[in-house]
C-alpha cells in the first residue's frame, strides 16, 4: 500500500504544475468514477507547497478540462435543437438564467456534476458564465478540502488515502464506467424527448415560448 509520505513526495517532484495536469487528467475523464477530492488533499501535506496555489492550481486544471466538456457538448447544440422540435427552449430560458447555480454547485455533487456541464453545455448556456461559475466553485471546493486535510491531520488523511490505494474491484469498476456512459445517453435522450416548455412553463410562466403546447 503506498503511503502518505511517497505520496507527499511526488509533490516535490511535480510541484504546482503536477497538481493542475493532475487534476485536468481526472476532471478530463469524465466516464471513469476517478476521486478528486485526495489530489488537494494530499498536497496540503507538502510543507513546500502554499496551499491557495494548491487550491488554484488544482483549480485551472480542472476548469480546463470542464470548458473542453462544456464545448464538446455545446457544439452539439443545433444537433440537439434540431431533434428537440423547440422543446428544449423554456429549458434554455431557465438555465439561462439560474445555470450559474448548477455550475457552481457541480463540484460537491458525486459523479454528476459532468451531466450538469453536458445539460448547460447542450442548452447553449453562456460560455463565460459558465467558466466562472464553475472555477468559483471549484476553488471553493480545494480550499475546503486543503484545510480540512491540514485541520484534522494526516492519521485522519492516512485512512482516507489507504481506502483508494488499495487494489480496486475491476467488476466494481466496470459498472461504474457503465453507469456513467449510461447516463450521459439518458441526459441526451431526456433533453430530445421531453416537452421542457410544458413542464418548466408551469413553474415559471416567463420561459413560455409559443410552442409551449406542441
């Protein structure tokens, strides 16, 4: 089992430049059920390191990997509108509007926050916002995981680390990676099939479009 000193270690060696590659690598893999939360965590150990530039960098990286999601699925857009038949433009009205907060809160909710920048991204959400919603949100995130790290101490980082070191259940591993891919179909065929402008139309009468009722 590695331990947490090896690991401090490789700190060292990479630095604040290891920590956004890092953390761009598994933010990028968005189909694999991959932990962020030891990256930060382990590098707040390093006395070498800052731990604000630790939350940063941790923080480009990721940011940068979810504007490549992000566009990937916005690029798609006219694909998904053209499907749709309009029915997705109350839902573009909404998030329009609020999809900041889902940006923002993506971070702390466990292996969905990549459906939430795929939804935003198809609905044609505003590309800066996005940017910064989600990097405000994830720099938040690595700085509550650095100083919960240096606040409870390594005995407590120790034990959280030995629970992802140890040899993975590749059974385990492979229906996760289905489950994952089956939900990015489910949100692709939940955003073409459902009439978005009935149901959102109800709750919030301003996203009516004139086809509300098709």
């Amino acid at each position: 089992m590695i331990t947490l000193d090896e690991l401090i270690l490789l700190y060292d060696y990479f630095g604040y430049l290891g920590i956004l590659l890092v953390s761009f690598i598994i933010s990028i893999l968005f189909f694999l059920p991959i932990p962020y939360f030891p990256l930060p965590l382990i590098a707040a150990f390093n006395k070498n390191l800052d731990p604000h530039i630790i939350s940063l960098s941790g923080t480009v990286g990721a940011v940068a990997a979810k504007m490549i999601i992000f566009y990937l699925a916005y690029s798609g857009r006219n694909y998904i509108f053209k499907k749709s038949k309009g029915r997705t433009l109350s839902l573009q009205k909404l998030l329009g509007k609020y999809g900041w907060i889902g940006a923002f809160v993506a971070p702390i909710i466990p292996f969905s926050e990549n459906f939430i920048y795929i939804t935003l991204g198809l609905s044609k959400y505003n590309p800066w916002k996005f940017a910064v919603s989600v990097f405000a949100g994830v720099f938040l995130y690595n700085e509550f995981i650095v100083w919960l790290g240096v606040l409870l101490g390594r005995p407590f980082v120790q034990s959280i680390i030995s629970q992802f070191t140890n040899t993975s259940n590749p059974t385990a591993l492979i229906i996760a990676i289905i489950l994952s891919g089956a939900g990015v179909l489910v949100t692709l065929y939940l955003l073409v099939k459902i009439n978005w402008n009935k149901i959102i139309g109800k709750r919030f009468p301003w996203t009516r479009t004139d086809n509300s009722d098709e």
